[in-house]
C-alpha cells in the first residue's frame, strides 16, 4: 500500500519545493516595455585642486568623509566594491559624506568607470575621475604616507585630518569600526576652526 503512495508523495514534496521546471531564474526584474533605463551615473573629472577643496584639506567639515580611491582594471577594487556599497547604505547622507575617485584614464570617464558604477549599484555615490598633472603631488595631497596603490580607503574627520586609512581591500568591520569613531565625535563649535 505505501508503495503505491511514495512516489505520489514525492512528487508532490518535489513539486512544493519548486524542484520541477528548470532553473528558477532571480535577479532584477525586467524594466517594463516602454521604460527609460536608469541615467549612468555622473564622473565629474578633477585636478589636484578640486581634489583638495574636495577633501575640505585645511578647513573643518560639517561630517566626515570617506574616500575610496579604484580603478576599473583593479581586480581587488571591484572586490571591495560591492561591500563599500552596502556601508554606505548603512550611514545616512546628513551623518557621513562618501565620494569615489577613480584613477582610470581620462578617456574611461564617459563610459568604462560609468558602466561600472551601474554594474556595482553605486551610482547615488559622488563620483570623481583624477586627472593629476602631477601624480605624486595628488597622492601626498591626500597622504604622504600613500604610494599610490589601490584600492585605497581614506576617512577624513570633521577637522580634516586623516583618522583611519586602509590599502588594499578593506574589511567592512575595521571601516565600520572607524565610521562609528569618527561619527561619535563631536562638530567643532562654530568660529573655532
């Protein structure tokens, strides 16, 4: 008598659980017919000028800052990138600023780095490409200590000083760490920057 039965049951457990029918497919859904895709995202092109007033170098900031400096052909940077994603999620832009500065060549700003900021979901993240006529006056801009290699992690304080700094992949907990350090302290008071 239960011989009879199994194979019903079984095909019937297999069918509950989805095992029947191929592959199920995950993933984004498809964009309707007639849907405009998402815009890419804007790399804005910077000298070693923008970049100091970017990092606010000398003045005091109303929130940290978190810089991540990448590269499209730098495998350990689109590593790093989907975890640097899911930190930002979790800092709201009124607590921490957050920009990326790519160091591909110019001529990758209106195509390879912002197809990669949409591959990687990063495309609400202020986004910049270093055009340095000086590459080592750049890097000692940002920190002497840094020789250029990528992917390299810098969190500015709201005095601008560097308060934690990380070459090669950054783990998400020691960056988070530091996000909450540095979150924790307290704005200068007005007038005394």
């Amino acid at each position: 008598m239960l011989k009879g039965l199994l194979p019903a049951a079984v095909v019937s457990v297999l069918l509950l659980l989805g095992c029947f029918g191929g592959p199920q497919k995950k993933g984004p859904p498809k964009p309707s017919v007639g849907a405009k895709p998402a815009a890419p995202p804007k790399v804005t092109e910077i000298d070693e000028v923008a970049l100091k007033s970017l990092l606010g170098i000398g003045t005091g900031r109303a929130r940290p800052l978190l810089v991540n400096f990448w590269a499209t052909w730098c495998v350990p940077c689109r590593e790093e990138f989907p975890d640097l994603v899911k930190i930002r999620g979790g800092y709201t832009e009124d607590k921490l600023d957050f920009v990326l500065v790519s160091l591909d060549d110019p001529s990758d700003i209106g195509k390879a780095v912002p197809e990669f900021l949409s591959e990687q979901r990063a495309t609400g993240l202020p986004s910049y490409l270093l055009h340095a006529s000086d590459d080592g006056v750049a890097i000692d801009l940002v920190d002497p200590t840094w020789h250029g290699e990528l992917p390299a992690t810098f969190l500015y304080d709201r005095s601008g000083r560097v308060v934690f700094n990380h070459k090669g992949r950054v783990k998400p907990e020691e960056l988070r760490a530091a996000l909450d350090a540095a979150l924790k302290d307290k704005p200068p008071a007005a007038g005394t920057q």
